[in-house]
C-alpha cells in the first residue's frame, strides 16, 4: 500500500459556472480520490470573493477548500483533471504535516465572535489613549 498524505486543496473556479457545474467538479475530484483508495474530509465552501487582482480578466470567483489523505500519484491526477476544466481559474495543493490529520482539520477552533475581540482589544486601546495624552 501506498503512503497517504494529507492535503489541502484550494479550488477557485469562475463566477459565472452554475452550481450543477461547480458541484460536478467538487464530485468528480472526490470520485478520483475514492478510486485510488484516498479519503475525502470537509470541504468548505468560501462563496464569491473578489481577486486582489485580475485572473483570466474576471475580478471575481468562487473559493472551495478541500481536505483529504491520498497518495502522490492521485494528487496529480486531481491536479491534472482540475487544470484541464474550463471552470477552473486557479488550483493550490498544499501537503499538510503529518501531524495535522482530516480529523484535526474537522475540530478546528471556531471563530472568536465579535464581542469577544472588541472586549480583548479594550485594555489595549485604553493604555494607547493614556500614552498619547
């Protein structure tokens, strides 16, 4: 058996792709991961987001970010299906460290809310106040 890696895959694909076309794509990447025997964790889905700057003349498009374990050889295959997609602008495979497991990647930390960081942030911007007067 082949050693299994853990990745991160970022997909951005086109504004304009419909969402049949788009989830065909997320489907046809995890079939090819099923095939070669590769685990598929979450995959999160970012919605439309502008570009920092221009990609094939489009200022925007739509983020997706999936983690699975598989072997070397099925990350290029899904890297070589992905780049042949008309719906695809950009791809980024990023290998995770052995340490970090799909399931790590699951029970990730939530967000800190908003009242949160406001309240952490007080004491910081008083002594800030105190220093400049």
């Amino acid at each position: 058996m082949t050693q299994l890696n853990s990745y991160e895959l970022m997909i951005i694909m086109r504004p304009d792709a419909s969402d049949e076309a788009r989830a065909a794509i997320l489907d046809r990447v995890r079939e090819i991961i099923a095939s070669e025997e590769g685990t598929v964790g979450k995959t999160d889905e970012w919605g439309k987001r502008r570009f920092a700057y221009e990609i094939a003349h489009l200022n925007e498009g739509y983020y997706y970010v999936m983690y699975f374990k598989a072997a070397p050889a099925t990350l290029e295959e899904v890297t070589r299906v992905l780049k042949i997609s008309d719906n695809v602008l950009r791809i980024m495979p990023v290998r995770l460290p052995d340490k970090v497991t799909i399931a790590a990647q699951e029970a990730a930390p939530a967000p800190v809310p908003v009242e949160a960081a406001e309240e952490a942030a007080a004491p910081v911007e008083a002594a800030a106040a105190a220093v400049e007067e």
